[in-house]
C-alpha cells in the first residue's frame, strides 16, 4: 500500500506504528505529547489476569503537519480494544444516557423523521440512542461488534453483532432498505478502517440522506488540558478542517455542527452526502474560533504539554504527601480515561488503595489495567469516608458529587483536571 496514493485507501490502517496522515497522508508528523506506554485502558483485569503478563502499546500523540489532523501514531488491533466482554455500557450513566436518547429525537425532529423511515445507529452499544428514534416512530436496527448487543437485542432494539463494514451495510439495505439517517456517536474516531466504513456508509444512505458523527472535540481537550481522553482506542481528536477534508475525500459535505457536553466536551457534526452543499452559520462560526484558539498553531500544543505536565506533578506531589500523612485517596469512578491518567501518573494501590463505582458497574471485581488498583462498590467510600478521594469521572463531577453528598460522603473531593484543586464540600 502506498499511502501517498490519491486514493482513500490510506484510511484503512494496518496495525502496529503508523507513520504517516490518517487523513491526509502526508508524512509530515510533529510530537504533541508522549504518555509512554500504555495498557488498553478498557481491558480491565480479573484476579487470575493479575498473574500473567500484560500487553502494553505506545501512547503517543501527534499533529499532522498538512492537514492539521491531531491523531496517535499506533494502531492497537481492535479485536484485542474492542474484546467481546468490553465493559462499557452507555445507558448505565445516567447523564449520558438521556444526552444520547435526546439525540436520536432530536435529529427526528430536525430532518422530520417519522414512521417508514430507518435509523441505523453504527456502534450502538446498548441501543440507547435508538431509543430515541424509536419514540418519534423510526424504524431502528443497531450494529455493535460486543457482546452488550445482547443487552439491546433483549430490550427490543434490533441489534446486529458484527463491525460495521461494506458488506454489512450491503446486508443491511438488502433486508431492510436504506436508510434515513446514519449516527456514530462516540465510535467514529475509534476506527481504524474508516474507509470501509465511509464507503458503507454511503451505500446504506439514501439520496440526500445525512451521516451524523459525535466525537470527542479537539478544542475542549487543548482548554480543559484532557491529555486523559487520549487512549488507543482514540485514534483520531478531531477538529473541524481535518473532518472537512475527510469527508470531501468520500463525497459528503460537512454542513452543520453542534458543541455538545459529552464525554467533556464532544462536536456533533453533520454530512450529508454530496459535494459542495451549503453549510450553516454555526460550522462558519465555529472555525473561526478553532482559528482564534490555535487549534492550527504549533505553539498552542506546546503550551498543552506545559499544562499536562504540570498537572500530573501537581497530582503526584499531592497524592504523595496524604499517602505520607497515612492517608491515601481513593479514585471515585472509573471511566477508559482513568487509564491514561493514573498510569501516565503512575498512581499505583499504594497512593491510591481503590476505585469506587456504583454497585450497578460491570467493572466492580476487577483491576484498573497497569497499575493494578481494585474496583469496588462505592458503599465503601461511605463506611470509610476517607479525608480526600479524587473524581476520576471529572468531567461529569457535578451532578455525581451532588449525589454522593446527598448519600452521606463528606470527603474532600481532589479535581484532577484541568489544573488539580480540591473541592471542600
Ligand atoms: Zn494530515
């Protein structure tokens, strides 16, 4: 494979180090930032696992010096990210859940979405966002690669056990005709075959039809410093003149985008198949103010490694000096990104004995992989309450300190990020 060919073919990457463009190409990668080597911060292990040997990965970000594309460098195989017992389960967290439901109305409404009309939502984990469409009427099939397809199978959401592909989609238009409106929300900068899945894409939409992506937005990971969103399976921390290039190279415009709260700070952005179509005020606005920002500016990502490296001395020092006074923090949460965070830190048990997840979790049992710190139910949080613990899930800490206090916990809550501070009550 050439990857400086013309062709998209370059969008379907082999495993193992890449050294060129995921977008465009070109060979021309600058260092942002290098969080060493990493384990797959969603294989959790079971007691067994701790005995054996661990496969870690490279864990390196880079900037694509031609189209401005924010992406890292390795590319771990997604059968071993994406196990068949991966644990995360969208319609568990309470705030996610309803942002997702929410979409799937939304977008009924705004493309005027009603019975006869099918959509296939790739990626679609428990089958949440499809319970939206499936309240304004839609027809709805999933497609999700995990065994969490049985959970939406056995709610009644339609869902297909496989990774998206051409000839899936090609299966799909055969039994159930094309569809309305295609959605990724929180996969698309997860895959690495994104030509396969922009080709199939195609195939599966009608004339005029409209794919709608949701991914982590590059411009809140550089403001709020969210070095811990970048994990393997991340491979790609878009901003919106990359997605732009991408999708022209398959035949779409990118003709509007939302800022949404997700995940820390998430872009909605909508294509609709065919070139050169109008856009909207809003994607007019919104690249001014990457411009503005320096999202296109090599200075910016230095400052952004600045900030990260101060933020992971200020947590050391911190989880340090309570671990000396004889009271260590445990986490509270323990989303992917808590991964990134306490290996590129190195919190190991000993600075931080445990994680608390609420007793729902697929994870309590299990081990944080690297550094090897238990996951248990949060009751223990509340017969301990200890002196400080740290919100790993920061990025949705209001309402889940809301709820802790609420149930009786009175320790001092640790912000890891964007800079480390300590919430008092
Ligand atoms: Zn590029």
């Amino acid at each position: 494979m050439n990857p400086n060919s013309q062709s998209t073919m370059h969008h379907n990457l082999p495993n193992g180090p890449i050294d060129y463009c995921q977008i465009c190409a070109s060979r021309e990668l600058e260092q942002i930032i290098n969080l060493g080597h990493q384990p797959p911060c969603d294989s959790l292990l079971t007691p067994e696992q701790l005995k054996q040997s661990e496969n870690i990965y490279p864990l390196n970000l880079v900037r694509c010096g031609g189209c401005g594309l924010v992406q890292i460098d390795y590319v771990v195989p997604p059968e071993i990210l994406f196990h068949p017992d991966y644990p995360y389960r969208s319609g568990i967290t309470a705030t996610l859940a309803s942002n997702l439901q929410g979409t799937g109305e939304h977008l009924a409404a705004k493309y005027n979405l009603g019975p006869g009309s099918l959509a296939v939502d790739i990626g679609s984990n428990d089958g949440t966002l499809l319970k939206g469409f499936r309240n304004k009427g839609l027809n709805v099939l999933g497609v999700e690669a995990t065994n969490i397809s049985r959970i939406a199978n056995q709610d009644g959401i339609e869902t297909l056990q496989a990774f998206f592909s051409e000839t899936i989609a090609e299966k799909i238009v055969g039994k159930y005709g094309q569809a309305s409106v295609v959605t990724a929300a929180n996969m698309f900068a997860h895959v690495p075959n994104l030509g396969q899945l922009l080709r199939g894409v195609t195939r599966l939409l009608v004339d005029g039809g409209t794919f709608v992506t949701e991914s982590h937005y590059l411009l809140d990971l550089l403001e709020t410093a969210q070095y811990d969103s970048i994990y393997q399976e991340h491979l790609k921390y878009y901003a919106l003149k990359p997605l732009q290039r991408l999708f022209d190279d398959f035949g779409f415009t990118v003709v509007d985008v939302d800022r949404i709260p997700n995940y820390g700070g998430s872009i909605r952005v909508y294509a609709t198949k065919g070139k050169g179509l109008p856009v909207s005020d809003g994607l007019t606005d919104l690249l001014r103010e990457e411009e503005r920002a320096g999202v296109y500016d090599a200075a910016r990502y230095d400052a952004f490694r600045e900030t990260v490296l101060q933020s992971k001395l200020d947590l050391q020092a911190l989880l340090l000096k309570l671990r000396r006074e004889g009271r260590p923090a445990p986490g509270i949460g323990c989303p992917g990104r808590s991964s990134t965070l306490l290996n590129y830190c190195n919190i190991d048990p000993d600075l931080m004995p445990y994680i608390a997840e609420q007793s729902s979790s697929l994870k309590l049992g299990l081990y944080l992989p690297g550094k090897h710190i238990p996951i248990v139910d949060e009751q223990r949080l509340f017969d301990e309450q200890p002196d400080y613990a740290v919100m790993l899930s920061w990025h949705y800490a209001e309402p889940i300190i809301a709820k802790l206090r609420e149930r009786g916990l009175r320790s001092k809550i640790i912000m890891p990020l964007p800079r480390v501070h300590v919430i008092e009550d």
